[in-house]
C-alpha cells in the first residue's frame, strides 16, 4: 500500500477516476492493517504533506481514514517506543501544527483537518495558523477556503475566521476607493459574467460567496450564528467595534435567518447608538480627542452595501429590509441632547446643528426609509411587497408619521415602481376615514401625484371620498374636503381666455404640474368642475369641515391658478348670506344656539380671508390695484375684491356699540364677539393685501380694524377674569389685552373654531415697510409718520409674527408656503426686527418693552426654525438680516453665520453695559443667548470663528458685573455650552485646578 500511496501522490497521469476507485478500495482495507502498518502510512503522508507534494490529488482524502484507524489502536510501536494509538496522533497532530503550508494549498490541508479529530486547544492553533494564510489568498481562493474553515470551527474559535476576512476584504477593497464607484458606472454584478481577476468584482463576488457560506453553516446549526448574537450583544454600546463592512454585512446576513432575529433588534440598537455617539462628538471636544479617525457615517456605509448587492433574494438584502422596519417602528420621539438653557423657546440646540436631521428618532427613521428607497431602486420588483408592509403598518395611527414620509419619498422618486402599488394604495384609501386630519393630508399629499397616471387609483380615490363627505362624523368629512383638494392641486383647469397678461407669481409648495401630454384640456376641465362641485357642498357641513376647506383652499389655488374664478364666485355666493345689502356683517347668522349650548356655525373671519388669500396666491395682485370696480362687472374676481371693500368701509367706520351682541356673560355672546374680533383680522389682512402700506385712507382703516379688534378682545378677557364689561365710547383708544380666554370660558366650540391670524405675507409687508428708511414717495412718509406712534400695532404684528414661527419650530410648515417664499417673508421681518433692536437703546415704558422682548423671541424662533427644518436656507436669511442690498456672490456660510452673530453679541454687550431695567434685560438675555447657541451649533468648533465666539464669551463672563442669578446662569450655559465644543473636559479641570 505504501507503494501504491506514493504512486498516486508523485503521479499526475493517473486518471481521477481511477484514483478515486483505489482509494476507495485501500480505505476498505485500511481496518485489515496492524498498526506498524498504520503508522507508517501516516508517517508517509505526513511527510507528503510537509514537502507539499500534491496536496490537491485525491491521496489526501486517504489520510483521515487511515489517521482514524490509527488512533482505534491499543498499542503502537515504533522505533522500539511504545504508545497507545491516540497518543501516537497527538504526535502527528503536532507535527501538522508546525508544517508550513502554502497559500494554493490551504484549501486541501483545512479539508483534511475537518476530518480528523483535533483537541480543542490545537484547533485555536490550527485556527490561527490558516487564518494568517489568508492576507497572500487570491480573492477566488477565499470562499472555498472558508468553507472548509467553518467546519475547522465547529467546536470552538467560531468568530476568528471573520475578524480575518473583515481586514482582508477591507484590504482589497481600500485599493479600489471601497468600490463605491462600481455600481454608479453601471457595471454588472451577475456570476456569470466576464470577470477580470483581481478587479473589485471579483472581491465583491469573493465577499458575497464567503457570506454565503457562513450563512448557510448558521441556517444548519452552526453554532457562529448564536456566539455571533452574543459577540453583538457585548459590544452594543461600542458601535465602533462592529459596523465594519464586512461584519456588518454579516450581521445583515444572519439577521434574515429566522432563527436569528435578534441580530436585527442588535443592529438598529448599535444604528441608534452611533448616532448619539455622532450628536456627542459634535459638541464636545474631549469625545473628538477619543474618537479621533473613528468616525462612522453609517448611512454611507448603508448606501454602499446595498449598491453591492447582486439580487433580491440576498440575505444581505433581506436584513436590510428587516433593519429598515425595525428603525421606523422606533416610537419614542424625544430626541438625545444637552440640556437646553432654562428659558422659554430656547430649545434643544443639538437638534438645530446641521450635521444632523432632528432627533435621533427622526434619523433612525431617516435611515429606514432611505433604505427601502435604495432597495426599489435597485430591485424594483421588490416595490409592492415593501408598500404592502408599509400600508399595513400605517393601520396604527398612533405611530405612523415616518411610514408616510417613507412613502412620499418613494412616490416623489420612483413613481413609475409605485404604479404596480395600485392594491395597497387602494387599501390605504379606504381607510382614510380611520386617520387623523392631518396624517390624511399627509397621505393625500403624498400620494396625489399617482393619480395623473394611473385612472384607476384616481378613480377609487374620488368614490372613497364622495362616500367619506357624507359620513356622520365630521372629522370624517374633514378628511373628505383635503382629499378634494390634494387632487386638485395635480389637475389643471384649463382656460386660456383668462390671466394671459397677469403675473404668474407663484407662492406655492411645489411647482404647478402640466398634465397636457396625458389628459386633455377638456378632460381636465371637466374633473376639476367636478370636483369643485363636490367641494361646493362641503359650504353646507359644518363649521369644522368649512374651516379646512377655508384654510387650505388658497394653497391649492397657487398650484392651479386657473381654478380663482370659480372658487372666488364659490366663497363669494356664501359670504354673501352674512353680509346684508348695507354691507354690514350679520354676526347672528354665524351662532346658532341649542338650549344651554352655543355653537359657531360659520367662521366667517376664515372664509372673508380666503377670499383674498387665494388672489393673493394666484399671483394675480392686480385685482387689488383696481380703484374703480363695477358693480356689474362678469369678472367673478373682480365681485369678490368689491365684496370685502365694502365690507372693510363699513366695519372701519363703525364702533363695538354698533353690534349687537346681547349679555356677555353668556356663551353665544362671547361666541359673536369672538366672530367680530377675526373678521377684523381678515379685513386688516386684506387692508394691507391691498394698499395699507401707500395709500392714507387704507392706513387709517387698518388702524381702526386693529383697534376694534382689541376691544373685542379685551371684552372677552374682562369676562374670562369675571369682571363687568366695560364699553367705551368711539375714539377712545383701549389699552392693549392680548391676554387669551381663561379657563372659565367654555372650551367646547374653540375645538371648531379659532381665530384668524394675519398672514405672513401681510406680517412682512408691513413690519419691512416701518423699518424701510428709504420711502420717498410724499404718502408713504406720511404713512410711515402715522404708523410710527401706533405702538400697539406693532406689537400685534411681532406678537403674530412670534406665535408663526413658534408654530413653524414644531411643524415646519407655515400656511402651506414654499420654502423659497417663507425665506423671502422671513428674511424681511427678520431684517426690520433686528433693525428694531439695535435701533432702541432706550425702553420707555412697557409695551416698548414688550416689543423689544418680542423681537428677540421672533429672531430666535426664525434662525432655530431654519436650522432645524431648512438649513439649506439659512444662508439666505442670514445675508437679509445683515442688511445688504447687494451680498456679495459665493460667500461661505460660516462668515455669514460669523456676521450674523456680531449683531447679536453687540445687542447683548449693550444690554449688559447698562442695565437701568433689570426686568427686561432678564428677559432679553435668554432669546440672545439662546440665539448665540444655536448658530454657534452650524460652525465648526475648530474654526477661527468659534475660537472668537469662546474667547468673547469667556471675557463677557469674566468682566461683567452681575448678581441677578435669572441672567448669569444664561450667560454660564453660554460658556459651558462652547466650551464642551471646543476644549476637551480634562483639559478645562486641569485649568480650573491650576487657577
């Protein structure tokens, strides 16, 4: 046999076949051999294997069986010693352990080695020994060779072998950039095509393969898969250590497997915790000293997985998807950050930096949807799986706000993948009357485009909700009317004749779609009719679902400017039931009164400003420039425009005491004056929509609205305190009480009922027209003259100004504007407001005081606002608010930012320089500050600018003189706050020890 074995191991010419038979038969009679004999055919392939002969020829298969043989022996001798069988091979093991083996011959040894059995110590050894092998493989070697491994590491040393492969394929692939260019060049990633050896592909295919492997050695038992949970359990708080590529791909990998959920829950928690890690490093220098070079963008890594993944029914792809659910089924909603300076509206500056996107909720759900996004991209069959799952998880309405964001980015950027999501998207429609108001908007707003091209959906969508405005419940029908009006928004109403020659100016959410090339003008025409019939009908529900049809409709009319004529002459036929010939408003027909119980049955303050925000957002101002309407006139436009003067003559000229409004002390009463008080809001809106701002006459009626409607208020305060109504006689001016109902109020209709606000196109009119120092027309200076001593004005204006963009901080939208158009209008109030503060070095009394501290606030709110939800715009706002005509072209954000802040830290050194009213420089100093930290959060903390920021701040708080703890604790968060940023923390204790 010894002959025979070694005619096979120096001979090529033996055909395999033959050689697989010999084997087969010396295996049968390798039990007949004594054990001399046996030893010395192990010894004999031991030394082949030592001089490397022919490891890869079928010989070697013989080796285990007769290793096997040998260690069943009692009793071996050789060279006169005499050992038991399994002693015998301990010898052989260890001469094994020491034999140097070459790289084409790894896979061959390892296959052997799986067979023989190896005491666990030596097989960490062994382990290690062919792992070193690893870094001199050829790609196309690896997966084989792992394969054979797994089974070496059955017992034990399970996880070692993908330590190795992590820092071999992140070798490979550094060379190649991380072959993040492969699949952007389009490049195939099938196995059966031409592959170029040693390119990325290859390394790619290699990576796949070897994944492959250790996923189907956990699918049938292997026990990597369960010490791979624990190596993941052990380090979730040192994320680091874990999203390498090819770890985390492994992860992904086994997370498919049924039996290894877990590894997903692990995953979203690492997701989560890096992302802290990230809001950490951002503002604290001591944790950029740690983690210096270790930083992880984990989207990118994403991004770069799922470009390399080579079909849909990858495991690799499979995790994914069960990581993107996992991250947006997170509910908790309250975002990591330091703890905010003690104050009101100063927020949370870590959610305003503009490294981040929110909270680390909202960047986990981010993360989620981008991935499911990526995936139809790449796999667009996978489309209408992923949108079922999606429209099932939106049946919780209690946490679905991520889910519809998720598929309003699928539909924004793969429509055409989302038209073969027709049943899921029927099935989200039919349960429309289920969702909130405002999760239904999002929703329709989401998924209206679709309907341009897919009649069937759109079909459904118009019997859903002709079905939902009749329903009994009227949030119901709430629901109805936005639907209505997200589809109009994506149909043009075609009509040639008309706006030929107007401005065209556009304030809308989006841009107006043409739909020509797939339904024609006629066509489109038609279900626009339709569906302003429908809409028509909701002016008979009730005063909630005409309140949304108000609110939204001037929206809808930016994106399809055509539809003004019609719903002009909509609102105007019904504002005509409350208006009586005199043009007198019949406060009684918007109150109905059942028994005890008052109800508003028409906000009418609502509808009057609908009117005139839908031209004003049709861009077609000219109505308002026309003096001399005729009555007679077909222009619908024209109607409503006359209407509303009318109206803003009648009210302007009036007193309190020309309304009848019965005993205030009882709810219909209150409800009437509550009425009265918005519809003056509306018409001091449509006063400056029109010409309050250049013509005398209109200035002065806009102050006579303004101060009936603080009247009417401060009745309504009067009562809320339980004190008697005092009227007053015409002329006399009130003080100003901009103090809400208080609880003793009813609260029943206020949940159907609010007031007006003015709007902020009308707000950025008129506080940029006050702050405007280069009026040279003799009527706007007289007009400018009359305004200035209108104190009280002015503080309504900040004041609505400040509650617009409080609002704007929580919900990123202000009344459906566009981004474009809420920087415009921001920039200009931010601008006059500014101005406002720098110019008052003195405050007088205390509305002065008032509108100082308002000012502040409102500057606040807007820059954290734009930090938060449009930091692409906050370059923009930031030049406005520096009062340059002419900014200069390409000017980083950081100088702007760096401007920007002078201004506020003059503010506060002259706040702090002489503080006659300890009161007010309390309350300025929080939203000045507040202020500082959120823009210092937009520059780097290594920066030149922030370096100046910190050593001004130190200063400030080293010179000044202060014993009011309500201003010195503001001025310590300051401190702290960039310090944390900007010096590492044992580097400030070892200062503060040494001082």
């Amino acid at each position: 046999m010894k002959s025979i074995l070694t005619e096979l191991c120096d001979s090529e010419a033996v055909p395999e076949n033959c050689a697989v038979d010999i084997v087969h038969l010396m295996s049968l009679n390798s039990h007949d051999l004594s054990s001399n004999n046996l030893a010395e055919l192990v010894q004999l392939c031991l030394s082949f294997i030592q001089k490397g002969k022919n490891l890869r020829g079928k010989w070697l298969s013989l080796f285990p069986m007769i290793f096997s043989e040998l260690g069943k022996q009692n009793r071996v001798t050789l060279d006169s010693d005499s050992m038991t069988g399994a002693e015998y091979c301990g010898g052989v093991i260890s001469s094994l352990c020491d034999t140097e083996i070459a790289v084409e011959d790894a896979v061959a040894f390892t296959a052997v080695l799986r067979e023989l059995r190896i005491p666990g110590t030596i097989v960490h050894k062994f382990v290690l020994k062919l792992c070193a092998i690893i870094p001199d493989m050829e790609p196309q070697e690896v997966p084989p060779f792992v394969y054979q491994l797994l089974f070496l590491c059955y017992q034990s040393d399970h996880l070692i072998p993908l330590e190795h492969l992590a820092k071999y394929f992140e070798m490979k692939l550094s060379r190649y950039g991380q072959s993040t260019n492969l699949s952007s060049r389009g490049e195939s990633m099938e196995i059966d095509c031409d592959i170029e050896t040693g390119s990325p592909k290859e390394i790619l295919q290699a990576k796949a393969t070897s994944i492959f492997h250790i996923s189907r050695a956990a699918a049938t038992g292997h026990p990597l898969g369960k010490e791979f949970v624990k190596f993941l359990r052990s380090r979730v708080d040192v994320p680091e250590l874990v999203l390498v590529p090819f770890i985390l791909e492994v992860a992904l990998s086994l997370g498919a497997l049924p039996q290894l959920r877990d590894i997903i829950g692990l995953l979203r928690k690492l997701v989560q915790r890096l992302l802290r890690s990230n809001e950490r490093l951002r503002h604290s220098a001591w944790m950029r000293e740690l983690m210096l070079g270790k930083q992880i963008d984990v989207q990118k890594m994403f991004n770069t997985i799922m470009l390399q993944g080579t079909s849909e029914g990858d495991n690799i792809v499979k995790g994914f998807e069960l990581l993107a659910f996992d991250l947006l089924e997170i509910r908790n909603a309250g975002g990591f950050g330091r703890p905010s300076i003690a104050g009101p509206n100063l927020g949370n500056a870590s959610s305003s930096s503009g490294t981040t996107s929110g909270t680390v909720p909202e960047q986990c759900w981010h993360i989620g949807a981008h991935i499911l996004l990526q995936m139809i991209r790449k796999f667009p069959d996978s489309a209408p799986l992923i949108v079922k799952k999606l429209a099932e998880r939106l049946q919780d309405v209690s946490n679905d706000s991520q889910y519809i964001t998720t598929i309003c980015l699928m539909v924004q950027h793969n429509p055409l993948s989302m038209l073969e999501c027709k049943v899921s998207f029927t099935m989200l429609l039919y349960s429309m009357e289920y969702r909130g108001l405002v999760s239904a908007k999002r929703l329709y707003t989401g998924i209206s485009p679709l309907f341009r091209s897919s009649g069937a959906l759109r079909d459904s969508a118009f019997l859903v909700l002709r079905k939902l405005l009749h329903s009994c419940l009227e949030e119901v029908r709430q629901v109805a009317v936005v639907g209505f009006l997200e589809i109009l928004k994506n149909f043009r109403f075609y009509v040639p004749t008309i706006g030929s020659s107007l401005s065209q100016t556009s304030m809308s959410s989006q841009a107006t779609v043409d739909v020509h090339h797939s339904q024609t003008s006629n066509s489109n025409r038609a279900f626009c009719s339709e569906l302003l019939k429908l809409l028509q009908c909701a002016l008979s529900q009730q005063a909630s679902v005409r309140l949304t049809l108000y609110q939204n409709l001037p929206e809808v009319v930016s994106r399809n400017p055509e539809l003004l004529p019609e719903c002009i002459k909509m609102l105007r036929c019904h504002l005509k039931f409350f208006i009586d010939p005199e043009a007198v408003v019949q406060v009684d027909m918007c109150i109905t009164k059942d028994g005890h119980n008052s109800h508003v049955i028409e906000p009418l303050g609502h509808l009057i400003q609908a009117i005139h925000q839908s031209i004003l957002r049709s861009g077609k101002t000219n109505y308002f420039a026309k003096e001399d309407i005729d009555p007679k006139s077909e222009d619908q436009v024209d109607l409503g425009v006359l209407l509303i003067r009318k109206v803003v003559t009648k009210m302007a000229e009036s007193s309190v005491d020309d309304y009848v409004v019965g005993d205030v002390q009882e709810l219909s009463a209150q409800l009437k004056i509550q009425t009265l008080s918005s519809v003056c809001i509306a018409l001091a809106d449509f006063c400056l929509a029109e010409n309050a701002t250049t013509n005398v006459i209109a200035a002065k009626r806009l102050v006579s609205l303004y101060e009936m409607q603080t009247r009417f208020d401060s009745l309504l305060s009067e009562v809320g305190k339980g004190k008697a109504p005092k009227r007053t006689k015409k002329g006399k001016e009130n003080p100003i009480d901009e103090s809400p109902i208080t609880d003793d109020t009813p609260k029943a209709p206020m949940k159907i009922f609010e007031k007006c606000t003015p709007s902020l196109q009308s707000i950025s009119a008129f506080i940029g027209f006050l702050k405007d120092s280069n009026q040279t027309i003799a009527n706007e200076k007289e007009i400018l003259a009359f305004f200035k001593p209108q104190i009280g004005l002015r503080l309504w204006f900040a004041q609505s100004a400040f509650s617009k963009f409080q609002a704007f901080c929580n919900s990123k939208d202000i009344e459906g504007l566009s981004p474009e158009s809420v920087t415009k209008f921001s920039g200009t109030i931010a601008r006059a407001l500014l101005l406002h503060c720098q110019n008052t070095r003195q405050v007088a009394d205390d509305r002065s005081s008032a509108m100082y501290c308002t000012a502040l606030n409102c500057l606040h709110d807007i820059i954290l606002g734009f930090c938060k939800h449009n930091p692409t715009k906050l370059g923009r706002l930031l030049t406005a608010m520096d009062q340059v005509e002419r900014p200069a072209a390409g000017i980083p954000l950081e100088n702007q930012i760096a401007k920007t802040l002078k201004h506020f830290k003059d503010l506060l050194n002259h706040l702090l320089s002489g503080r006659e009213n300890e009161d007010l420089v309390t309350k300025a100093v929080l939203p000045i500050v507040g202020t500082l930290i959120v823009l210092s959060d937009q520059l780097d903390p290594a920066g030149a600018e922030y370096t100046e920021l910190f050593d001004w701040t130190h200063n400030l708080c080293k010179n000044v003189e202060c014993r009011e703890s309500s201003i010195a604790k503001p001025l310590i968060n300051l401190l702290a706050h960039l310090s944390m940023a900007s010096e590492s923390s044992p580097s400030i204790l070892e200062e503060l020890a040494k001082e």
